[in-house]
C-alpha cells in the first residue's frame, strides 16, 4: 500500500497544474473561442442555470473558458450575477451589472470595483474556474485555494458547476482533505453531474 505525504500530493498537483495549464496555452484561439460559446451553452440549456436567481461568474484568463454569453443570458433572465474580487487571502462576492465596470485587480484579472456583495450562502450557483477537472468533481486551480475556502462554506441548496474545456478532464487528481467538489461540470461536449 503506498502512503503519500503533503509533499509528495503538492508535487503531483504542481505536475498536473503544469502539464494542464500547458496544454490550455497551446490551443488555437479560434477552437478556444468556439469551445468557450459551447461549453457556455452547455450551461445555460441546464435547469441549475434556469433555477439561479443569483450567480456567480469569473474572469477567464489564460485561455480559460469565457463567461461573457453566461452573463448576458442571465441577465436576461433577471438573475443577480457577482464576480470575485480577492480581498487579501479570500474572495468577495461583488454584484455586477455591466462587464465594463470591471477593473483589473489582483494577479492581473478583471474583478468588480464597489457594488453590492454577495457571501457564498447567498448564491444559488457558482460557476468555478480550474486548471483541470475529474470525473468526480475534484478540480486543480492556480494553488491559492481560494475557490476551495469558499466552497466549504456553501450550502447544501446552492450549486456549482466547473467550467472547462473537454481537454481538461482527466481520470483522477490528486486530493487533499480540504479540497472542495463542484457538483456538475460543463464542457463544450456535455453537462456532466459528479459523483464521488
């Protein structure tokens, strides 16, 4: 039986985030915007997405899948969209009502400015970011453990949904105690839910 120490977990995610992270920088802007729209419609054609009166949303960087179709579909359906803005080591909720006003704030990515906030008990869905994704719904992020911090705090009615591309999905990640699931995933193919 093999026993894996912190480090030796920290080792593989730095592994995984790198080979992954990798792959995203290299895909071709043109299939990285048409991925982006149909892993976004993904989304919006699901019922947690027409059930959220309240959302929240990311600013995609290095090639991450846009959110730019999520917001304009949910604010078509009058549902309250927020974007995390990082406050020192945790995220903060903001309520946005125009992608304009966002500013660039912390390691360079759009956040909101002052607005409304929202916690993590407020939000009947979380679209979440990550570096890689698995079947389960264990994700790999940049390593800050910000969306993890927050996760934990969520209620058992709210949802959340990793976004990514199909190319990000793997069998297994490496895992730690405090690392959070998302319940669903989408991708330009498939809405996937994850059971662990």
């Amino acid at each position: 039986m093999t026993t894996f120490t912190k480090d030796s977990i920290d080792m593989e995610k730095k592994t995984v985030r790198k080979r992954f992270l990798t792959w995203r920088k290299q895909l071709d802007p043109g299939l990285c915007s048409r991925f982006s729209y149909q892993a976004q419609q993904q989304l919006i054609a699901s019922a947690p997405f027409a059930r959220a009166g309240t959302l929240a949303l990311y600013s995609p960087i290095h090639n991450e899948v846009a959110t730019e179709q999520l917001f304009t579909a949910a604010r078509k359906l009058n549902q309250r969209v927020y974007y995390p803005k990082v406050v020192g080591d945790e995220l903060e909720f903001i309520e946005v009502h125009k992608l304009d006003k966002l500013v660039s704030g912390a390691f360079g990515v759009a956040e909101p400015g002052m607005g409304k906030r929202a916690t993590v008990t407020d939000l009947d869905l979380i679209v979440v970011p990550g570096v890689a994704f698995d079947l389960r719904g264990y994700r790999i992020g940049y390593g800050r453990g910000f969306y993890d911090r927050q996760l934990a705090g969520k209620p058992a009615g709210s949802v959340t949904v990793g976004l990514c591309f199909e190319g990000q999905l793997c069998d297994g990640l490496p895992i730690e105690a405090h690392d959070q699931t998302v319940d669903f995933i989408a991708t330009e193919r498939r809405f996937i839910p994850c059971h662990i």
